[in-house]
C-alpha cells in the first residue's frame, strides 16, 4: 500500500492568551512541536507533488506527508506561516472566497465563537426555546424530540448536546433561520459586531499573496462555504465560479483543488466540480490515503489531534 498522510488544521493560537481560550484549535507551541515531530518521521510534500503523482504518474516518498489548512484564518499568517518558512514544509490553504471579499462572518464561525463562549448546556436550551418560538411563528420543521433523537449522537470530536447544536445550525433548520438564529445568538453570547469579528479572523488578500510568494498552495473551499452536497447543479456552478473569479490571483483556474465545506461532497458534486476545472478533492473522512486506491476527488485527511503531540492516533489507521 503506498500511502499519503494529510493532517488537517482549522485554528492555531496562542490559545491561552487570545480572547477565546475555549475556542477547539491547536496552540500554536503545540504545532511547533508537531511540525519537529513531521521533519523527523514523515517526508513533506508539496499539493504540487501529489496533483502530478496522479496527473503525470511521479511517485511520492515513502511516508509522504501533506498538511492542510482550512477556512483562511489570520491565524494561518501569523502563526502557522512562519513556523512552515522555519521548518521548509509548504501548507495548503482553503479560503471561502467570501470572508475577504465581503468580510462577512462565516455561520460556521459564528458557531464555533458562540460554543467557545457559553456552556453547551445552556446554549442547546436557548436554542430548543428559539426553534419552539420560530415554530409557533409558522416555520416549519420537525419537533425538537425527533430533531434530538436524529442529531444528538457523539462523535470523535464533539459530545452529543455540541454535535447537535452545529448540526441543526449547520444544515437542519431552513436557510434564512439558520442564519437568523446563528446572528441573534452570536450578539447575545458574545457580544462583538460581525464586521470587526471578521476583520479580525480572516486573512486578507494581500497576506494571502505573500504566502503564495513564499511557497504556500492555495485552493477552492467555495465562495459561501455551503453544503456542496445539498446544492442544486447550478447553485453549485455559481457558488464556485465566484469563488474562481475571486481567487484568480491565487487558483489556476484550469487546474485546482477543492477542499469541500464541512466534508459535504457527493458524485454529482464531483462531475460537476471537474467540469469547471478541479483536479482534486478533500474530504473530511478519517483515514489514511491509499495511493493505489483512493478516488483523487475523495481524499481522506487525519486530524491535528490525531497526531503527536496531541495523540499517536495516526498508528490506528495503518
């Protein structure tokens, strides 16, 4: 089996000192150490490397490593940056084209602030209260029971009350409540105006082009950062050509790689994403890619926490 690693990365911060300690991303000491732990056990490689592995049929090194990043955070500059210069490793970079056109915060954002902010217990009772409200206002969506019964089961990452308040924010409830319920918790909980969250947490353009100049990888992960999967066909084609216009500078246009949103892909995604010019596909499936094997538009990627020094969970997928 010849394999591919590729870690996946959201926040990395000088967690204890920032405004939201709470917030679940990787300390940026602790990803300097993953980084030595990478230079001594692994092979870095470039997405360059493995897009001609299966365009051109060029092998990869044994343990060949790939690290991602995802979402186009400021924290991707400021801390994960140059610690990749120091350590000579190239990071690939996802950026929701809308953040830095529109510096808009993302839903998804908005979330995982009002999580790092308040109990959880206390945000799914003030969330159960919502739904009831906007309910008895005409909207119309299963009961609370069924909804806890579907969505209120644990994963690796997050206990059953947090995996079920993302999930009903995140795709359950209609769009436009959604986005209502999300804002109104987001000015409750923290208190901050949206426009001088998003100046503050993403990346902008030209940060983004000095990390190109300096080696990094740029990719697609959509304009508005959707459920790819439960788009229509043309919703999907417009959502990425925007992202495309927007990313010009940074994406070749007839030869990019996606990174879908939240994981969410499907066959019709796929033959419709190569279509417009995409070569490559990441997913947020847990496993280690098997080179020989693996669908290129459907990559697995392993998890920062999966690895040292946060665990040696990597060992499990072999």
């Amino acid at each position: 089996m010849k394999r591919l690693y590729i870690a996946m990365y959201h926040y990395v911060r000088d967690l204890k000192n920032s405004r939201y300690p709470g917030i679940k991303g990787l300390d940026y000491q602790l990803f300097k150490e993953q980084l030595q732990f990478f230079a001594q056990r692994f092979c870095p490689v470039t997405m360059e490397d493995v897009i001609a592995y299966y365009e051109e049929g060029k092998e990869l090194p044994e343990n060949a490593l790939l690290l991602t990043f995802d979402d186009g955070y400021i924290d991707h500059y400021t801390f994960a940056y140059p610690m990749l210069l120091e350590y000579g490793m190239q990071g690939s970079f996802f950026i929701p084209a809308k953040v830095f056109t529109e510096h808009t915060l993302l839903d998804v954002n908005k979330i995982h602030f009002i999580l790092a902010a308040a109990p959880i217990e206390t945000l799914c009772k003030e969330l159960l209260v919502q739904m009831d409200k906007y309910r008895s206002e005409g909207w119309e969506y299963p009961s609370n029971q069924e909804l806890m019964e579907r969505y209120m089961v644990a994963n690796r990452l997050n206990d059953k009350e947090t995996e079920f308040f993302k999930r009903v924010l995140q795709f359950v409830l209609p769009e436009q409540l959604r986005n209502k319920i999300t804002s109104e918790l987001f000015e409750k909980v923290l208190g901050v105006p949206e426009t001088v969250m998003a100046h503050e947490l993403y990346l902008n353009y030209d940060q983004m082009m000095l990390m190109k100049k300096g080696g990094m990888y740029f990719g697609v992960h959509g304009y508005d950062h959707y459920w790819m999967n439960q788009l229509t066909k043309e919703q999907l084609t417009e959502d990425i050509t925007r992202a495309l216009d927007c990313l010009q500078e940074l994406v070749n246009p007839n030869k990019w790689v996606i990174n879908y949103p939240c994981g969410s892909y499907s066959d019709e995604v796929i033959a419709c994403i190569r279509k417009l010019g995409c070569v490559m596909g990441l997913t947020t499936d847990v496993q280690i890619v098997d080179l020989e094997k693996d669908n290129p538009f459907k990559l697995p990627r392993l998890d920062t926490i999966d690895f040292p020094p946060k665990s040696e969970n990597y060992l499990n997928f072999l």
